[in-house]
C-alpha cells in the first residue's frame, strides 16, 4: 500500500512537470476597485499574489511575487488558489478526497481558464484545474459585480474515475490577504439574542466560526464576517471585507494566520459529518462565498453589498414591500373566523396593505392548538375556520385588506397525522430516543417524495386561493439524530444527509418560484436562524430576531445592516421592551415595517400616531429600502445612534436617531456629520413621526447646505424627552 501511494506520489510530480511551463499565467479578477490576482508557479499550481486596491497597470501584477521574500520550504504553499490534500501541500485543505481506489492524494495544476462577460457590468471568470494522475477536476468560478464590487466564488468538483470519489472537504473559496494585521468581527447568539458582534485580532494558528445545526445556518453564529486589515476599520476608514456564504445548512470559514503573518481564509460546507459521495462524470457545484472589499471603511463595503443583493439576489430587491398587521402576538393559537374578522378591520383601520395569519391555523385530529401537535396536517382546522382560508381571503379583500398566511413546511410533530402516517420521512435516529425543539422535528427534505409533500402544500394553498398575497416560511427546529431512512433505503451514505436536506430545500424553493415567480415571501426561523444571500433568492425578506425589543433591534439591526439591506429585513412593532409606541414605529421602520399588536387596545393618540406613521413610511420607504446607508453613530459607543438614508440622486434622506442610555444626560449633545447628500444642494429638515400633541425640537423652515450638513454637521436633538427622532431631509 506503501508502495501506490509513493508512486502515486512520483507519477503526480512528472506530470505536473509535463504541464510546467515557461511564463507563468497571469489571472486578475477586478472589479471597479479591487482586484483578486492569481497566478500560476513553476509547478503550475495556482497562487494568490494580491488582493485588495486594483492598480492601474495591470501589466505590474506580475512583479508583485518577486517582492516576497518567503523563499523558505513553505514558499507557494500557504498561496494556493484552492489548497489540494494528501500531497506536495502540508496546510489546511480546501479539498480533500478519497478516490475510488482508496488513495487520499490529491494534486491540482492549472489547465485553462475562460473571462466570459454576460453584461457590461457582470463576469464570469472560470479556471480549470486537474489532478495529473486521478481523473479529478475543479473548476473555480470568480462572478465579478463591477460596479458593486462583489465577488461571488464557488467551485465545481469532478471525477471521471471508474468509482465514486468520496469528497471529504469542498470549499467554496480559498483566499490568500497579505497585511500587517487582521482584525476579524463574527458574530455569536442564541434565539432572541441574535447578532452580537465580537472583534478580534487574529493570531498565528486557524480561528474558526462554523455551525451543524442542519436545518439552518444561524442560531449561535451567522455565515457573515467582517474582516480589517492593518488595523480596525470604521465606518468611513479602513481596510475592510465583508464575507458571507449563501448556504442555509452547516457552514465552516477557516481564518489562518500563517507562519509568515498572512491569512489564509478557507470557506464552505460543514465537512462536519458530510463525506459526499461522487460518482462518475458527476458534479458538485459548492455554494457561492459572497465578498466586497473596500479601502473605505464599513459603510462603503455593506452599501456595496446592499446594491450588489437589490439588483442581483434578494428576490425583487429592487421593488417595494408592503406594511402588514400579523396576529401572533395579538392570538398566538387562539383565534376563529370572527375574531380574524375584527382583526382584518384594525389591519384597515392602522391602513396596512396586507393581514397576515399565524401558526394555528390547521390541524384537526391532533388541533394545532398549541405547539406541540398538529405541524404537518395542513387541513383548515374546522372547529377554528369552518370556513376554510377562502373565506378568510375574501372577508379580508370585503376589508379592503390583502391576506397573507404562515407556514412551517418541513416539520412536523410527532403528534400528527403525517407523523403516524409516514414516520420514514422524519429525520431522527431509528435507534434512539427522539430529541426535540420546540416539540417537533424536521422532515428529510433528501427524500424526494418530502420534496413533493412540501411543495405541495404550497401548491395547493395557491391553486385553492389564488388570491394569497403572502407567505411566512417558518423553521423552528435544528437537526438532532441525524439519519435518513430514504438514504438507507436508496442504499445512499448518511453523509449525504446534511448537504441533501439544503439542496432538496432549493429544489422545492426553485420549483415554486417557477410557477409563483412574485408571491413575496417572508423567511423566518424562530429567530434569525436563516439569514443568507441563496435562500434570499426566492425570499423578498427575513425575521431578523423574534426579539422585537425596538431597544435591542436598535443593535440587532445595526449589525444586520452590515449585510442585507433595509428591504430584506422585517421590522414589527409589537408589545416587547418598555420603549413608547413611538420609538417601537420609528425602530421599525428601518425595514419592512409590520405590526403585532392588539390595535384595539391602542388609545385614540396610539392609534392616530400609528395611523399617520403608516402614511409617513409608505412616503419615504423607497428611500430606506433603495437609498445608500450611512451607519452615522454606532449604539454599542455612544448613548444613542443614528443612522440615515439617502436616496441615490440626493434628492432625500431620511435620518433615524435612538437614545439607547439611560443617565441623566445622556442625547445627543453636538451635531452629527451627515453623509450621502450633495454639497451643493439646498435641504431643508422636518420632524416626521411626531406624537399627537408634541412639537418638534427642529425649525423646519431653516435651510441648509448639503456642505454644510456633511460638514459642521446636524443635531438631531434626542434625548431623554425625545428618545427616538426620524427625520425627513429634503432638497429645495
Ligand atoms: C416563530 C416565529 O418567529 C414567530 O413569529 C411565530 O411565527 C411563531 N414561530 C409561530 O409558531
């Protein structure tokens, strides 16, 4: 056995020499400002020798490895474009497989690489690499976003040997930074405590973040980093990328600091129990890592991922989104067809465009009365709606209010109907106790016939009620006891298990999306739990935190701004935190704004205030959903923040400011520099949002200079008496 590895070993140097050639190929990926640069050595592997500002002679790239001088054994191997296992290379892989013959080795040497343009603006860089003695292939794939300056990378794998390749680890990217020092910010939480970040300075050795939750990506920490170079980076200084992978199961970002003090960063799937399986002359297409780079600081990198995700990912991220009144909160379980009646006239009466019912809806041997049965039997409950949802739409539409309805579609609780009558399709382990979250467990979305089951209670709530004009998508379960009894049975390995569920979860979502291509969609997961750019391809948003606190949404929603925009990111006001109706509105409405609460219980100035804000925010929403984001004073400094919006052409801007301390005080004492205005031009600032019987701190008919706001500044004057301020910025 000795003996084939050490002539495998032989065989992969000659013919990695036969491949050798003379000049070495030069790939540059650029955007607008940035530049990725590979090249091949000696050997023909594929290094990094720069990423970060583009230069303005393309021809000086290839001066740029003569500058290093780490001519040491480990020279071209920490650089490696995507780190091959089992041979000339000793550090973490970003492959690494058996082959159908057993052997682990794996070689990669460049062969060809392929700059297609589908438009002026976006590229298709593709780069074929081989292992010399196995019949493996990947393909690297660079799309470049020019003017957003978004990098999206993924790779293929392929084998074209007699036996199926078992791929142990398959990175999406595999990336190379030279700096003096890296400042890496995650994220850690739990549910209701989504988001907090953490910054620290890498050392020498590897920092991982990663998750093996199954069903989602986020629960303890999101697929989403920043990561400065030299120093911290600001919002307005710095060297910063922003990463995130569009992958909604198991993920793992490797971050290494090497011996010579560069980074290697290494980012994909979990290969945390997910030995795949390939078989001959197929393919397996990684997902796509997600990255922008600026020179400018965090404000410029997230606003570039904001116009990168409106125009290109998040389904119609370049549309609108309407305002809705959703009854959890108000009924959570407890409802009937009277009682959403009422409900629909205070959707009206608030002047929302669309009702959205909750979970509880179905279920009737086993009542969805509670979360512990029911989930799996989407039948109108009777008893609840002897009517079925049709009625609802239309009472709704009498109302003169859309009708919306929730779903959970992959889970199911033991307690139901499904449960008794296809207990194969449950993920869990045949030989052990049940584990599970919030009394359910998820379905195995490997399994084809689930695939159709999903689908299909989609399919029929719109072919019964064409009129639905909105879906919440809910998964509250993680994955325990990871076991498919459709993989056994199809005589398929239990690795496949994890990375299947997520593709079976995209079939579903594309096979719905072509045949309800608009229908807006909510993504949701019992908190944050599913928040990243390939589910946000057929979602129009997500439920960024089921705490609603507008106090903490104050941060949760700072930190989520770093990577979606305001569009993609649901916002209600509801009953949680001891903040005034006010400051809940003007919290929420920084994103999709909706309502939870019992309207009737609004007072006649609670009501008349919510009334009018409706009013204010379907006004100045395109802004905060279209407009570029200037994160002004951060929360987590600073005893309040603020934030503003500014609409492309610098016509408005509207400024959102939150007093987060409680001393005596605290407010905002001195004025904020704005940005995302034009020097030149003439606004003026109103109060928008006020509460019935207050008058605003602003004189609204002072003009002033963009120069001048961006300059000396503007105070918007919060504090103890006026604890959340939004303001509308116009130009004359
Ligand atoms: C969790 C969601 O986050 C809530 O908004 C609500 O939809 C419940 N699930 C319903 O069970």
């Amino acid at each position: 056995m000795y003996k084939h590895i050490f002539n495998s070993v032989l065989l992969a140097v000659t013919a990695a020499s036969s491949f050798a050639q003379n000049a070495p190929t030069i790939i540059p990926i650029e955007t607008r400002q940035n530049v990725l640069v590979l090249q091949t050595d000696k050997d023909n592997h594929l290094e990094i020798t720069y990423f970060g500002k583009k230069l303005s002679q393309p021809a000086e790239y290839k001066l740029i490895p003569s500058q290093s001088r780490q001519r040491d054994g480990n020279a071209g191997i920490y650089n490696s474009a995507y780190t091959p296992a089992g041979t000339w290379n000793v550090s973490e892989p970003a492959l690494q497989l058996t082959h159908g013959d057993g052997n682990k080795s794996l070689d990669l040497v460049y062969v060809s690489h392929n700059m297609a343009k589908e438009n002026d603006n976006v590229s298709l860089t593709s780069i074929v690499l081989k292992d010399p003695v196995y019949a493996v292939e990947v393909t690297l794939f660079y799309k470049t976003y020019f003017q957003e300056n978004v990098v999206e990378q993924w790779s293929v794998i392929k084998s074209e040997e007699k036996k199926p390749v078992t791929l142990q680890k398959y990175a999406s990217a595999n990336l190379y930074f030279i700096a003096k020092d890296y400042y890496l910010t995650h994220y850690n939480g739990t549910w209701a405590k989504e988001m907090n970040p953490e910054e620290e300075q890498l050392t020498a050795g590897i920092r991982v973040l990663d998750s093996k939750l199954g069903t989602r990506a986020n629960l303890y920490q999101p697929p989403s980093f920043s990561l400065s170079f030299d120093k911290p980076a600001t919002e307005t200084e710095g060297k910063v990328l922003l990463g995130t992978l569009a992958w909604s199961g198991n993920f793992k970002m490797e971050f290494e600091v090497d011996s010579y003090h560069n980074l290697r960063l290494i980012a994909g799937i979990n290969p945390y129990s997910s030995e795949y399986p390939l078989a001959s002359k197929q393919e397996f297409k990684t997902p796509s890592f997600i990255y922008t780079f600026s020179e400018n600081g965090k404000g410029e990198a997230s606003r570039n991922l904001h116009n990168w995700a409106r125009k290109y990912r998040i389904l119609d991220g370049e549309g609108t989104r309407m305002t809705l009144l959703n009854n959890w909160e108000a009924t959570y379980f407890d409802f009937n067809e009277s009682k959403l009646s009422e409900l629909f006239k205070d959707g009206k009466k608030l002047g929302v465009d669309l009702f959205l019912l909750d979970d509880g809806w179905f279920a009737n041997k086993y009542p969805r009365n509670g979360d512990g049965a029911g989930l799996g039997d989407w039948q109108e409950n009777v008893k609840k709606l002897p009517n079925g949802i049709g009625y609802l739409v239309k009472e709704a539409q009498k109302t003169g209010i859309k009708f919306g309805i929730w779903v959970e579609p992959e889970m199911v609780n033991p307690k139901s109907e499904l449960y008794e009558k296809h207990p194969d399709w449950v993920i869990k382990q045949p030989q052990r106790p049940e584990h599970y979250m919030r009394n359910q467990l998820p379905l195995d979305l490997s399994n084809p016939e689930v695939q159709d089951f999903v689908y299909g209670i989609l399919d029929k709530l719109f072919t019964e009620n064409p009129e639905i004009a909105y879906i919440k998508w809910d998964c509250n379960a993680t994955t325990f006891n990871p076991y498919s009894a459709y993989l056994e049975k199809s005589k398929q390995s239990q690795g496949k298990l994890y990375v299947d569920y997520v593709k079976g979860l995209y079939k579903v979502l594309e096979k719905l999306r072509a045949k309800y291509p608009k229908v807006p969609m909510m993504l949701c997961s019992g908190g944050g739990g599913r928040v990243d750019y390939e589910a946000l391809k057929y979602f129009t948003e997500f439920w960024p935190s089921d705490n609603t606190d507008p106090l903490e949404r104050v941060f949760m929603q700072w930190e989520y701004s770093y990577f979606f925009p305001s569009i993609a990111q649901s916002a209600h006001v509801t009953d949680w935190g001891k903040q005034p109706l006010k400051f809940r509105t003007d919290v929420a409405m920084m994103g999709r704004l909706g309502y939870d609460i019992v309207v009737s219980h609004l007072d006649e100035k609670d009501l008349q205030f919510s009334q009018q804000a409706v009013v204010n925010y379907n006004a100045v929403k395109d802004v905060i959903f279209q407009g570029d984001l200037s994160r002004l004073v951060d929360p987590k400094k600073n005893d309040y923040a603020a934030l503003m919006y500014a609409a492309k052409n610098k016509s408005k801007a509207i400024l959102f400011s939150y007093l987060v301390g409680n001393r005596n005080g605290d407010g905002s004492d001195t004025p904020i520099r704005l940005e995302g205005l034009d020097a030149a031009k003439n606004y003026k600032v109103r109060e928008l949002n006020l509460y019935p019987g207050t008058k605003s701190a602003i004189k609204e008919d002072q003009v002033y200079s963009g120069e001048y706001l961006m300059t000396a500044g503007f105070n918007p004057v919060v504090n103890a008496r006026r604890t959340s301020v939004v303001l509308e910025i116009e130009a004359m």
